[in-house]
C-alpha cells in the first residue's frame, strides 16, 4: 500500500503576502538573506507582522553554503529569544540554515515552534516544501545533506515580487536546478503516479519560460510560473527522491566550490543518457521528451534519449552556462585530483540510493571526468 501526501500548505500568487497577516501577537524569529534588509519588500514583510502586533528578531548573517559553525550561532541566537514561530525569508541557503537550526534545536534543546514559515527568494530549491538540509563542513569540504520530517515547512509562501531582483546568472543556475530536481525525480526510485505528475509539469514550464526569465526579469507572468515550477519539482523529489547528478554535484561543489545549480547543470546531460539504461526510466525520458517537441518526436528511443540530453545543453547555452569545470575556470589538474574522493563520497550521499540505475565505480568517475 502506497501512502502519498501534501504536508506544507503553499500560498502562490502577486497577493501571497497577505497571509502573513494570520500570525498575531507571536514572538517571530527571522532569518534572511542579508541583502534583503533594508529593501522595500523586506520592510513590507516587516510592516505587515508589526502591524499583527508581533515581536521580531531578525538574524540576516547568512553566508553561501551555510557552515556548520554558523548554524550553531543562529541557533543560540533563536533558543535565547524562545520564538513560536520561524520565518525563512531567502535563497537556499537562508532556508538550509534555518532547515539545521529547528533539526538540532529539536535534539538538544526543548524550545516549542508553533510553525515554520518559508518564503523563498529564488526560484531553484524547492525547499520550501521539503524535508531535506544541506549543511557544509568547511573544514573538509564536505556538504552533509539532512532528511527529517522536522525541518518540513508548514507554510510555504510563493510571491513573484520575492525574485524579481534575481540576477540573471542565479535565475539562470537557480532554474537548471529546478529541472535537474524535476528529471531525477521523474525517473526515481520511489517515484509513482503522483510525483511523476509533479514533476513532468515543473519540467515543461522550465523549457517554457526559464530562458523568458533570463532575459527578462521584470516578467511577474514568468517569474511566478518558475517560482511554481520550483515547488512542484521540490514536492516531487521530496517524495521519490532524486538521484547521482546530486550525489556528484554535491561533490563538486564541496571540493571546487561551484554554484549548485551549476555543477547540475553540467552533470545532467550525461546522468540523463546513464539512467536511461534502466527501461522504466527510459519510457518515462520518452515520454516528456515527446511532450516537450511533440513536432520532432520522430526515430528511435536512442535518438529520443540523445534529443533530451541535447535539449538540456542546449537550453543551458541559452542560459550562457559553462558546461565544463575548464570553461567555469578550473584547471583540469585540480578537479582530477578528487576524482577518488568524489566517487567515494557520492555514493555515500543520500541522493544516490533513489538514482534508478546504480553506476560503478568507473561510470561514476566517468561522469565527472566528462566535466572536466
């Protein structure tokens, strides 16, 4: 028997603000991206909790890739002002870091949170409505991902407004993102029905209107239906999984220091072609592939299998991605160097255990090597 439910409750749309104004004299704990203070969407946000009669603390010192070391300090911070509800307002690592605080708030300490409240700046992680936390260890370079139902968002809250200031490039790697989330999550281990309908959806508004947002930022239209598109593609994975371009491009990203998105987005062409091995998950890259090109939906699955991959490097071109570590700047030198250590520690990443295929060791490696 198969279980399958909705637990964050999504508010989308121009107007999704408002219902901040449900939360009434309520000690609020804020922590946001430090670049928002200051901007006139922030103080509208804090307009409207203030005028609740709310009692705020805002904790803005939110660095890429929250460290470990900075989940400690917020999470003193927050247990000393005892708040009921949490508020995450940013990117991905304003909500990864907010993510870790309730973890370990909950392991050590006996501080109640009444809710957990998201309202994500950018159009990428899908964090919003997931379980799941990256936290980084500087000292080693090494990204821990963190699954527990604990971390699960009650509210999420999708405002178009939120990233119009998204600069190209992170529209552009933030977005890749959503789609590397939607593809691994189609062809997951513990997909079904539901999370295929998830995430075949989220993958046709990206081709559809990724490059719109790129080019044009203003457009609410577009922003709003990637900022969807981003949710949808997270309520998928969060469900059936996702799978090894996430294994290795949590790799990558600890040892040379790429954007997430982006070490994605050199990765999937070439896990789209590995999983395709597996026969369910090739029926179901046929599929989508037809739906997105139905005029050119002609010749073998093979050929199919080899339009996808070409259709997502080709829309990364679009986005003026670098499809190479060298073409990001990095010597082939270096990145060779962690080969071993790349593939041992992908397979321990959580994200391996739902890939439909599982790689040898080589394949492994050969998927990274083929970034170089």
């Amino acid at each position: 028997m198969n279980v399958w439910s909705l637990s964050t409750k999504v508010f989308t749309g121009i107007d999704s603000l408002e219902r901040l104004k449900s939360l009434k004299k309520k000690s609020i704990f804020i922590v946001c991206d430090p670049f928002l203070i200051g901007s006139l969407i922030f103080k509208e946000i804090i307009t409207l909790l203030i005028e609740k009669d709310n009692q705020l603390q805002v904790y803005s010192k939110v660095t890429p890739d929250p460290p470990i070391t900075e989940v400690v300090q917020c999470m003193d911070e927050m247990q000393g002002f005892r708040p009921e509800v949490v508020l995450a307002i940013g990117g991905g690592s304003a909500i990864d870091l907010t993510k870790g605080v309730i973890f370990f708030s909950e392991k050590i300490s006996s501080v109640p949170i009444e809710k957990f409240v998201v309202i994500p700046t950018t159009s990428g992680t899908g964090s919003e409505v997931t379980s799941v936390s990256v936290i980084t260890d500087n000292k080693n370079d090494i990204k821990y991902p963190l699954v527990d139902n604990s971390m699960l968002p009650d509210e999420a809250i999708l405002n178009p407004k939120l990233v119009l200031s998204s600069p190209p490039k992170v529209t552009a790697y933030s977005g890749m993102d959503v789609l590397t989330h939607a593809l691994e999550a189609l062809v997951a281990k513990n997909a079904d029905t539901y999370t295929d309908a998830l995430a075949e959806k989220a993958i046709e508004i990206i081709f559809e209107e990724l490059v719109r947002c790129y080019e044009n930022g203003d457009d609410l239209e577009s922003r709003l239906l990637m900022h969807e598109a981003s949710c949808l593609a997270g309520m998928s994975f969060n469900l059936a999984g996702l799978g090894i371009s996430h294994a290795l491009a949590h790799q990558v990203g600890g040892k040379l220091h790429v954007p997430h998105g982006l070490a994605n987005t050199m990765l999937l062409p070439h896990v789209v072609k590995l999983n395709a091995r597996n026969e369910n998950a090739k029926k179901k890259y046929v599929r989508i592939m037809k739906r997105l090109k139905p005029d050119k939906n002609i010749g073998s699955e093979d050929m199919l299998i080899e339009n996808l991959s070409h259709s997502i490097k080709s829309l990364a071109i679009q986005l003026d991605c670098p499809l190479s570590l060298t073409d990001f700047g990095i010597e082939k030198s270096l990145s060779r160097k962690y080969l071993d250590e790349v593939i041992r520690n992908a397979k321990k990443d959580f994200t391996f255990k739902t890939n439909p295929v599982e790689p040898s060791d080589q394949e492994l490696g050969g998927i990274y090597t083929s970034i170089h």
